[in-house]
C-alpha cells in the first residue's frame, strides 16, 4: 500500500489560459478536498505545456505569478481546503543562469505545495529535456533545491517529468536518505506508441524505497496529445492505481488493472482523435472539411473528424477529375452514408480547362494541377462557411514527398500524418471491427493505392510496396539507420538509397508542412530539425 | 601587432558535403601554406553548420572523422604543409553527456589544429548555445578541456564562438593565466542588423591580455547568411585586419578598415541577395519565377533574384485579375524592361469564372481565389519549366497575417520575408539610388500598397500606417513587449492590442510558410517557437 491517499488531476489546460486552467483546477480540488490527502496536477497545469518561447514573455510569468497567488487564497476556502495541492506553473528564476546554459530564459518549470490558503514551498525542475519536441534546456533555468514536506505524517517530495528519466542514482539515493516515502512527479508526458510502458519502467528505475505518484497532462495542445495514464507505485514498485487516458480526476484504486498496452490501436485510435478534438477546440473551431477521395487515408481521417467534432460537424467534398474511377466517387459516396456527414460533390473539370487554355503544362505539372484545383476549391468552401480544411496525407508519403505542394497538402490540420500507411490500414480494419456493419468502405481498403492524376496511375508505380517502404522509412527516421545498417538488416541497398533521397529532397515540402497529431518517437514536427539544404547522402566514402 | 600572421578561411561549406567542404578546405591551405604562420577556417567548416539533427547520425559523424584524416595526411604535401590549420568539424563523443545534459547528442561541435601531416590536438566547444536559431546544447555533448599550443614561438588557444560570448570571466583569466597569447575563434555566427558590432564588443570583452582572431563562416545555409566579416585583435583590442562578407581568404592587412557599419541597408542587401544565391545553389537550382503584381515587394524580390542568379534566369508572370489596376501590369512591365528580365501575361479571369460556377463564394473567399489562382498558375509554369517560385511576402504582412495560405504564400523560397515593410520601401530606394536610372519603378514605390483582390482595396483599410505598424511589430516580437510597456511608450492601447491579436491569430499560417533569409534578431523562422494554439493575450488580469 502507498502511505497516503493520492488523487491525479488530468486537466487539459490550453497554453497561456490562465483564468480557464484555473478554473479546471479549482474544481479538481474541490471534488477531492475532504477525501484523498492530496491532489496531484500535471507539469505546469497553471500556465500550459509546452509554452514554447512564450516562457520569455515577463507578460506570462508575471500573470501565472498572479494565478499561482489566486489559487493560494482559494485554497483557504472551506470546500478547498481539506486537501494538499501540488500543481505545476512558470515562475520567474531569481538567482543567475546555470553556469553551460547560454540561453534567454527568465523562468523556471514549477511546481508549488499549497495547502489550505498556505504556500508550503515551490520546486523547480532540475533536469530540463532537450531533445525531440522538448525546449526546456533553451525555455527554462534549472532548480537545484529539494522540496520536502510532510503531508499527514508522510514525507513527501517533488520532481517533474525528466527529473525521473536520468541513470544518475544521485538524486534517488539522496531522498531516499533523507526518509522521502513518497516522491510526487508532475508531467507533461506526449503520447507515442510504446511511452506507457516507457513510463513505467522509468519510475520503477527511479524509486529507492519510496512510493512513487506520476500524474501527467491529459489533452491535445498543439502536435502533442498528453495521455494521461497517471499511475501510483508503493514502495515495492506495484502499481496499484491507474489513470484513463482523458482528462479527470481519478483518486480511487481502479477495478482492474489491465497489462498496459503498447502498440494498441484503440489507443492510437483515441489519441488521434484527442489530437483534432482538442486543436479544434481550443482555436475554437467547431466544423471540419475534408476532400473524399474514396482512398483509404481520407476515409479514415473523416472517420477520425466525426469521432472528433460530431458528424453533423463533418463536411466531405468529392472532387472527381477527368481521371478518377467511377469507384472513387462511390467509395466515398459509401464512406459518407455510412459515417452519416455531408457529402457534396464538385467536378473539377471546369477550371482543369480553364487552366489549359492558360498555361502550357508538361504532364507533372498537370497531375499537380488537378490536386491544387481541389485546394483551391476546398479552400474557397473553407472561407466562405468557416470550416477547418484538414489535409489526410499519412507519414509515408510526406516522409518520400509523394504530394502535392499546395494541393493535396493544404489544410489547417493534418489528423493522420504521423501515422504509418501500414498503420493507416490497420486503424481502418481496426475500426469496421468495432463497428456493428463497416464504416470505411472495404474497397476502400482494399482496392491499390492511387492519387489518381492520370489514367490508370498506381502508388506501386513509383513507390515500392508499403509493407517494405515503412519498414525502411522506420529505420532511416526512428533509428537514423545507415545504408550498411538497412543493408546488413537485409534490404536492397539501391532501393534504400533511392528512398532515402526522396526523404531528404522533400524535406522542403515538409517544412511547409500542416500540424498534425504526433504518434511515433520521430515525427515531421518540431521535434525533428533537420536542414533543408544538406548533399549528405548516407553514403559518403 | 599580434604575434604572428593569421589567415582567414571563410569557406561557404554545405552541410554533409564533406567531399565539397573538403575540397574547398585544401585550396585555402594551399593558398595560405607559406606566407600565413595559421590559417583559421570557420565553425564546423568541414561538416557544414548547422548540422540540426543529422549530428546524431553515427554515418555523418563517421564520415567527417575520415574526412579530417584525410585532411591531415593532404597537409603532409609539400604545398600545403607550410601552414598551422585550425578547422571545424563534428566529432564522436567519447565521455559521458554532462550530467545537466538531456538530450540525444553524441558529437562534439570540434576543431583540430593540423601541421604538415599531423593532428596536433583537437578542441571541442565548451558553451553550447541553446536561443534563437542554436540547438547546439540539443545536438552537441559539450567539452572541457583547452588545448594549448604553440605556434612558431607564439602560445594559442581555440575557442569556438558562444565560447566567448559569456560574462563569466574565469576561462579568459586562466587563459591569459597560462601564458596565451592569441586565441583563435571559430564561429558560425548568422548575420543580423547588428551583429558586426556585437561581435567586436564580445570578443574585446572576453580578450584578456591576449590577441583574438575571430573567424567565421560566409555563404547562405537554409535561413541564415554567414555574412563573414573575421577580424583580427591585437592584444590591445585594436582591430587590425577585417575580411569581407563573401567566400575567400582573408590574410593581408586590409587598405583601410572603415567603421564597422549597422542597420547598413548596403549590407542587408548583399545578405538578402547571398541568402537566396545559396538557397538555390546549394540545392541545385538555377532558375526562379515569381508573380509580378506591381507592387514594391514583388519589384524589389525580383531585383533580388537578378543579383542572385543572373537576370536571363528570372521569370516574372504578370497575372491580372478583374480587379487589377491598369498601372499594375504597366509597373510589371516597367520593372521587366529595367531589369531585363522575361515577363508574361496570364490572366486569371478564366479560372476565376470557372470557380465561380463550381462553387458559392463569401466576399473574403472570392478574394482569396484569386491569390490562390495565382498560385497555381505560377506552380504550373514552375513544375512545367523548372523554375524555383519565389513568395515576396514582407515582414510586417507575415506578422499579422495579411496573406493568403496557399496563394501569394506559396513558394519555395521568401528572399524578404524577414524585412519590414518600411525597410521594404527604404532598399527600393537604396537600390535606385545606386543605380544610374530607376531600376524600381517609382510608381510602385510611392503608390499606396494594396492586395487588388476587391475594386479600390487598400492595405490601410485594414492595417494601420506601416510605419506605426513596424515600430508595433518590433516592439510586440523582437522584444516581447508587453501591452503596458507599449503603452508607456505612447502607443494606443487598442490598436496595439488588435495588432497583438492579429499577430497570434496568424501562428498557423506562419507555421507552414516557406523559408526565407533571416536578418533580424526573431525572424519567423527555425528560432521563433511558439505554439499555435493559446489564448495568452498580452493582458491576463
């Protein structure tokens, strides 16, 4: 058993919304005042996570300062008051920078104790993540004090996130020695595929005979989505509580504690739906519009808008061209009688031929065409009846560039595109198998990959089956493999080399690319910051 | 005088061609080998820089160790083992990360000092900058460790640019301490309005008692000119030797050092014109097109791109709609004959009809289309001929969102998008006054600027004068103003407060806009990071 009663608050906070974070925070308290010993809140819960650059705005500290001071006086208010809050928020940093930080932060990544109108302490996280999607290094100045307290006879102390991620027993070891029960890790930890189990493994690899709460974020902000997932640890390491992924409060021992899953695709499933929910809703958009191709990748980011927004929130366009199959506009026709949206169709053909007579056109330029005419269209929907344009290209095809710059690539927000092809027909069977009849037409599922911009035009045509490219995209992006390596795994060298070219002469394309959910360890985000001018060609001699 | 005779290297390298960079490398020793006593290259000249991501790639890392050993064995030859080499490149780190350290990095940010065939040690960088567009801290494992050594009598020291940009003053003592007497610096550091001063002002304050030859790169990589500049020290802090902005080798004492010039537009000038040089040339392009509307800034991108590559390899496409101005097509035509460029005419009227029977149009849609039209008309000629299409978007339309997405947003590179528009108006003058007739016609200089999407539209009707907007922008972005500060200043509170507004509102679109060269301290590019999604209004209460 943990020494004491812990509740994780999973707010979804939206960056820089002070006044509604702490709206979502006073109730967390409220419901668990009185009942758990303490209410644990995620990484800077307060001001939102990631802040990016906003963390150097003395506009920014200086209101979280103000709603950290707010919060501490309503915590004197009887129905707040029968419970210990810890809650993450920015600070200003009083002492110099870290001697090796050559940075322009002015503020630390916080988190205060407060308890029945009192300030007990405020922490500051110590170890500050550099690397994929994390600034901290660059955003905040580092802590180095130790926060330790009582609450109701236990000793208790606390980290954030990183803090924990280090094989450095120093620490661990310290508090430990200095008779810690309990250590209380705030974090602001994005979902990728296998992270739950990650996440454990990190806790256990940190504990030293103390229990061990970890309370993260819940929500979408931006590419990231927090996946809640809070789990408490005893002392021994057995996990005896176990957060769900949405935001909430949960406090009370869960029924079951079911094997945490990697690799789900109920839980991917979930997360992209999370991802487009929360984007919507916190840039306050309420309808989406999206362009029916009957392929497969534009069927499942419709399914996703719906599960998102409301089907009647969900507007499909079917925009066949002098080249796209009578199946097309059937398949999506079916896609969109079975998720019960709108569907509108508008033939491109018209402007196709009022651009020929406008320009002359070699026969790329006139496949590319026909995918812009659609953006053109899509958009003009979008401006004239407020819809946000989601563009469904997967990780594939944005990892070898195989798109339309401005064409099939347009839109405010990009659901699926950190997600494998392979991927992309798993999560469609995934979700006709949950569903009583199919949702996403079996052709399209199954019929062979097409853009469609010319007669009889397939994927295979120029990319290598999707079963091989994703393999080989995993290696050269995830692992940053070399050609010896890919080689020694056994693939074809030539065929590895050419796709590694079309990953590196598109990465212009992807600069200039939507935000979309992250899902993998490397997505084409700002986690990975790669030039776009660079002759390195993984097979220097 | 310093203590022996120094060259400057200022090689152009692109990141991962070692080959090139290699290549580049010898013929700088060889002209130096002799008559300098050292040669000094610039930071990772051998690599390239910035290296972003590709530092963790075990292949770059392996392939620029075997480049160095080459190098060191070509400075056995005859020819070029006359001199000291001090050249950058990245190397594998063979300790432990620093324990503040979170990240995926496993180079060292390296120089080597090589003497006819042999390494003589090798320095890596000690502060790791982590602001702006710096990820240094993220990709590089930092060092410890000074490398002393001699070089013909006299006592040297490398250093590696954030290096010496510390107000910590215990390295400078310890080394003046043991007895240094020049301290060569190595430094890939980007142009900005005021950095050549800066640059001065940091290496006399880290001098200390010693000589300083700071070194630096030339040439465009991806967003941010290398703009030269090395410069010599005495030990005094009298600057004896000064090299230009471009490519080359700098070693004799210059005629006659003028003062060091900011805000020079001379100098913004040659930047924007290198910036987009190298663009194309690093990635193998030779040609551009762009719209020609009329207007100052499409004037002024295309005497840019002239300068750049030549004016027989500048398209402009004049694209009327209904709307257009007669005067608009005459100033295109103006500006083509001026700059002896080709012009073409497309009218877009027949493909703004032929939407107009494919879709309803609200007002601000039917504007858009035509933007969005253009743009497809010029990624058609684009995709058919070859050309790198250019988007003449300025600073201060980018910052609050005065552009259409996918329209005259669309491009591959943005050679102003990092100038404010009164800057914009100060180089078309800048430019015609250096030339014997007006190479910018003066109409499109002096007419109120206006989109044309809609009869008699004009900038003003939405934005306020771009002369107050500017000194707003500045305020708002540069220095992460805060409304108070701007009001203190004398600014209307209202109008700063929509300006802000329009300026967070307008996040998305920047996050897929093309790049283009940096020339302030935040320009909207790699070193700017904020999130797309907050409701931080610069006035919490």
């Amino acid at each position: 058993m943990t020494p004491i009663k812990v509740a994780f608050a999973q707010t979804n906070p939206v960056v820089g919304d002070l006044r509604g974070n702490l709206s979502d925070i006073r109730s967390a308290i409220a419901s668990a005042s009185g009942d758990a010993d303490v209410v644990v809140f995620g990484e800077l819960a307060l001001s939102g996570y990631p802040l990016g650059d906003l963390s150097y705005r003395s506009d920014v500290i200086d209101a979280s300062a103000r709603a950290l001071n707010e919060l501490v006086l309503m915590t004197g208010e009887p129905e707040l008051s029968g419970v210990y809050v810890v809650v993450g928020h920015v600070s200003k940093a009083q002492g110099p920078k870290h001697p090796m930080q050559a940075s322009a932060a002015i503020a630390h990544n916080s988190a205060s104790v407060i308890k029945g109108g009192k300030l007990i302490g405020t922490y500051h996280k110590q170890i500050l993540p550099n690397f994929d999607v994390f600034d901290d290094w660059r955003n905040f100045v580092p802590g180095e004090s130790e926060l330790i307290f009582e609450i109701n006879g236990t000793k208790c102390a606390v980290a954030i996130c990183q803090d924990i991620w280090t094989e450095d027993s120093s620490r661990s070891v310290a508090l430990s020695n200095d008779g810690v029960e309990l250590l209380l890790v705030l974090n602001g930890s994005p979902y990728t595929r296998n992270k739950a189990v990650e996440r454990r493994q990190a806790a256990r690899d940190f504990q030293n005979g103390f229990a061990l709460a970890y309370s993260n974020l819940a929500g979408g902000q931006d590419e990231l989505v927090f996946d809640g997932g809070s789990f408490l640890l005893d002392a021994s390491g057995t996990e005896v509580l176990r957060a769900g992924m949405e935001p909430g409060l949960y406090w009370e021992q869960n029924e079951k504690l079911e094997p945490v899953k990697s690799n789900d695709l109920a839980t991917l499933w979930q997360v992209l739906v999370i991802g487009l929910r929360d984007y919507c809703a916190k840039t306050g958009q309420t309808k989406a519009l999206l362009g029916l191709s009957g392929g497969i990748d534009s069927a499942l980011s419709a399914a996703i808008a719906c599960e998102a927004l409301g089907n009647k929130n969900v507007v499909g366009i079917a925009l066949p061209s002098r080249y796209s199959s009578e199946h097309s506009v059937e398949d999506a026709y079916a896609l969109a009688k079975n998720l019960d949206i709108e569907i509108r169709q508008v033939p491109i053909d018209r402007a196709h031929q009022a651009f020929e007579t406008m320009v002359e056109l070699s026969q790329l330029a006139s496949e590319n065409l026909q995918a812009r005419i659609r953006a053109v269209t899509l958009m003009a929907i979008s401006n004239s009846e407020g819809h946000l344009l989601l563009t469904t290209g997967n990780k594939s095809e944005i990892a070898v560039g195989y798109s339309t710059m401005y064409g099939d690539s347009a839109g405010g927000f990009a659901p699926i595109k950190d997600v494998f092809k392979t991927d992309v027909w798993a999560l469609a069977r995934w979700v006709n198998s949950v569903h009583e009849s199919a949702v996403i037409p079996v052709s399209s599922i199954e019929k062979p990959p097409s853009a469609e911009l010319r007669p009889d035009q397939l994927d295979s045509d120029s990319l290598p089956d999707y079963q091989l490219l994703d393999e080989i995209l995993k290696l050269l992006i995830e692992k940053s493999a070399t050609i010896p390596e890919t080689e020694a795994l056994g693939f074809d060298v030539s065929e590895v080399v050419r796709i590694e070219a079309m990953v590196r002469n598109s990465e212009w394309k992807r600069s200039q690319g939507a935000i979309g959910t992250k899902t993998t360890e490397v997505s084409f985000g700002t986690g990975r910051r790669v030039p776009l001018t660079t002759r390195f060609t993984n097979y220097e001699d």
